[in-house]
C-alpha cells in the first residue's frame, strides 16, 4: 500500500521583526506608547456577519427527496469522493424498449420499479477516496489495464439484487458470456483497491447490469415474477443481438470526474 502525505493546508512559518529606526531619529518610550495607544483606538470592529461565518463548523445534511428517497452508504464529508471502477454498456434504442415491456408487466403485478438512466457491469464496489490519493489510484489503474484485450459479453439472464443495506432492490441481466473476462479484470481492480486499503469486490462476484431499481428490500416479491420476467427477454425480437456487448475501455468515475482505460 502507498503511504501518502500531504498537507491539507499550506504552512508557512513567519516571525515578526522589529522595524529598526531610520538613522539620526531617537524614539523616545512615552512616544512608543502614546504611538501603540493611538493604533489600537483606530481598529475598526468587526462585522457580526463576518464573525458568524466562523461560529459553527460545516454541515452537509443529505436529503432524501432530492434523490428519490435514496438514502446514501456512507456520510459525506469534504475532500472524500465517491469512486466507481466499471464496464460501460450503450443500449440500443430496441435494449430500452425491452426493459420498459419487463417494467410494464411488473407494474401490473403492483411492483413499480424506476428504469436507470445509465448502464454498465460494476467491477468494484462504490468506494470512498480521498480527493489527493485520485491521480495516484487512477494511474495504478491505467497500469493494470494496458495489457487486457477487448471482448464482447453477454447479459441476459434476469436477476433481482439488493444492496448491502436493503434499502433498495434492483432488477439485473446477469453476464452469461464473457465473465471470465471480467473476472480477470476484476482481479487487477481488487490490487488497485488494496493498494489504497479500500474495499475490494463481492469474494463470488455476479457480473451484471442493473436495469431498474426500487427502495426497500423487495427481493422476495420479484422474485416470484423472475421467470415471467426471463422468458419475456428469451422471446424478446433480436435479444441475443441488443444483450451483447463489447467491451473496449475501463472506467473510473470518481465524484464528477470519469477517466477512461482503453483495452488492446
């Protein structure tokens, strides 16, 4: 593991000099305190508003409803950076239409579930990282994924997730072609992880993309609709073409930065 220092601030050591009188001119004591008394009469107050901007330590408070009732996993606090190593997926036009059809039919069955708005299968857990350790992590990334070779996967399996919290569930298409790749990327992101004492991945990882998520822990209630749900994306026109993906490039997003890794 790199063992980083850095300031959080700079330090700068001043010491005060006496000004020395000019040559000829002899400054007598009750002059030098007449002098101070006249100085400090002349301060100016400082305003209240400017005072009160020190009166209490910062306070970020997270709101729920700004996030549609996603509680987050972990506090925020300044300088730490939500970080996310994945696979990126583009979805074709007819790839949303056959989550929308999944979505409708759970609908039905009282299950609303909220489609994602980007896709991708997750290669690390969303870890926090100290804004200086970014460019140190980011290059220890870049390193290990020069030598990997694209490849395509293929995500159709119907798998219904949560998160360590239960406070969301998630519906997913399992990778069923293509996870020995992942696997072997994953194993460099676990020693980038290790290296900064971060959490590594899921010890039986299932490579996946999450399609649509809900709050709470409704695992048991869609899984009773998991098969419906499969036998939906089977019969699905041109699935095996829109469930295939290429992988070309690894990413790190971290807080609104996104860094890319081209494969060979």
């Amino acid at each position: 593991m790199f063992l980083v220092n850095y300031s959080s601030s700079e330090e700068e050591d001043e010491e005060d000099e006496e000004e020395e009188p000019r040559p000829g001119v002899r400054v007598g004591v009750g002059a030098a305190a007449a002098c101070s008394e006249e100085v400090k009469s002349q301060r100016l107050p400082i305003p209240e508003s400017v005072m009160g901007m020190f009166s209490q330590s910062e306070e970020h408070l997270d709101d729920s409803s700004k996030h549609d009732g996603r509680i987050r996993s972990f506090q925020h606090q300044r300088g730490n950076w939500s970080t996310l190593v994945y696979v990126e997926y583009y979805p074709e036009e007819e790839f949303v239409e056959l989550i929308d059809l999944l979505l409708t039919h759970l609908q039905a069955h009282k299950l609303p579930m909220t489609r994602v708005t980007e896709f991708h299968v997750s290669l690390s857990q969303t870890v926090v990282l100290r804004h200086h350790w970014i460019s140190i992590f980011v290059e220890s990334l870049k390193e290990k994924m020069t030598f990997f070779d694209r490849f395509y996967c293929v995500s159709d399996k119907v798998k219904i997730y949560a998160n360590e919290e239960k406070t969301r569930t998630f519906l997913g298409l399992e990778v069923s072609a293509g996870s020995n790749y992942l696997l072997e990327l994953l194993k460099e992101v676990d020693k980038s992880m290790e290296e900064f004492n971060l959490k590594t991945y899921h010890k039986s990882p299932s490579f996946h993309i999450s399609v649509a998520w809900c709050l709470g822990d409704l695992t048991a209630e869609l899984e009773k609709h998991q098969h419906e749900l499969q036998d939906m994306v089977d019969k699905f026109e041109n699935s095996a073409r829109i469930l295939q993906h290429y992988a070309d490039q690894v990413r790190c997003k971290t807080g609104n930065k996104v860094f890319s890794f081209s494969l060979r």
